[in-house]
C-alpha cells in the first residue's frame, strides 16, 4: 500500500512538472522593429480576442501587394492584434524597418531570428496567416483570399476573403475554415540550426 502511494504522489509530480514545462513551451518572446521585446501566448495578450501574424519577406512582391488589404483587414477587427513576421531568419532590422516604412501595412513587424513563430504556427509561404488565441492554440493558417491563383496570375478581386471570414468566425467564437488551397507565394527560407 505504501509503494502504490509512494508510485501515485511520484506521478502527480511528474505531471505538474511536466505541465509546467509544456506550459512554458508554449509561450515565444520576439523583438519589434523599434527592438521591444514582446511576449506572445502569455497573460500579457489576454485582452485580445486573438492574435494575426501575417508572415512576409521583405522581397517578396505578392507580400507587398497585399499591404493595403492587410490594412483595410486591421481596421475591420480592431478587438484583434495582427502582427507582421519577417520570416527571413537572416533579415538586418534596417532592411525590415525600410519595408515596414514603404508598404505601412498598419501594424508592428516583428522579427523571427530563431523562426519561433515560424515553426510555431507552421508557415511554409509568404504571405501566410496564422491566427493564434491569446493561449497559444493555433485557430487558423492559410492565405489572406484567392486573389493569385498561380504565380504570376492574379484575379481583379478576390471571389474568396479566407482570413477576413476565418476572423468574422473567430469573433462569433466559431470554429474557422481553413482553406483546401495551400498560400500563392514565396517559399519561406529555413535556418539551418533553429536554436540559434
């Protein structure tokens, strides 16, 4: 009886300890463009209703193109924080600072050194959206709507607004529809070593 009890309290600290790291896990730090450090999936995002990161590559022209719909997305959602990503884990800060500064997407560009965010939310492409609540539960990845559908081959007018629907969902704490279609766009480059 006292080894079934000595066996049952060395599993119950065993499971806290492994609560706690998992819990920790979850939380990624990452610097702003202005080099503040921020704290996603943590206590500090409570008020939001979720978290947009929209992943970029300073070179990448469909990125660019979607800057005005991007902004016209954080007007139409102000209960929900967006974030720009530079997924290039190899971009100088005056390089992002620029191409935040040129295109005003609307919103702080982050940086993403180790591709915590990266890896995280499982973006592949630029641009690709993942859409996160504040506890860190991935609730959306996809493309921003249908407007290229190859490359270099791009409709006047979306027939399909995958994120902004993906958000009114969100909002209504409905489940998202992810899209079937993978994101038009450039490949995101990989760090050879992501601890660094």
């Amino acid at each position: 009886m006292k080894l079934l009890g000595r066996v049952l309290c060395l599993g119950v600290l065993l499971g806290l300890t492994a609560a706690s790291v998992s819990g920790a896990s979850t939380t990624v730090m990452a610097k702003d463009l202005a080099g503040v450090s921020h704290t996603f999936f943590s206590k500090t995002n409570a008020n939001a209703k979720a978290l947009v990161f929209i992943f970029v590559l300073a070179d990448c022209p469909i990125c660019n193109f979607y800057a005005s719909e991007l902004r016209r997305l954080r007007q139409a959602f102000p209960q929900i924080d967006f974030y720009l990503v530079y997924a290039d884990p190899d971009i100088a800060v005056n390089e992002a600072r620029q191409h935040s500064k040129d295109y005003n997407f609307g919103f702080p560009g982050l940086l993403d050194p180790a591709q915590q965010l990266v890896r995280k939310s499982g973006a592949t492409r630029t641009p690709e959206a993942a859409v996160f609540s504040p506890e860190g539960k991935l609730l959306y990845r996809g493309r921003i709507d249908d407007r290229y559908v190859d490359y270099g081959k791009r409709l006047d007018h979306p027939r399909q607004r995958d994120l902004q629907n993906a958000l009114e969902s969100i909002v209504q704490n409905k489940p998202a529809i992810w899209p079937k279609m993978a994101p038009i766009g450039c490949f995101i480059p990989t760090k050879a070593n992501p601890d660094l």
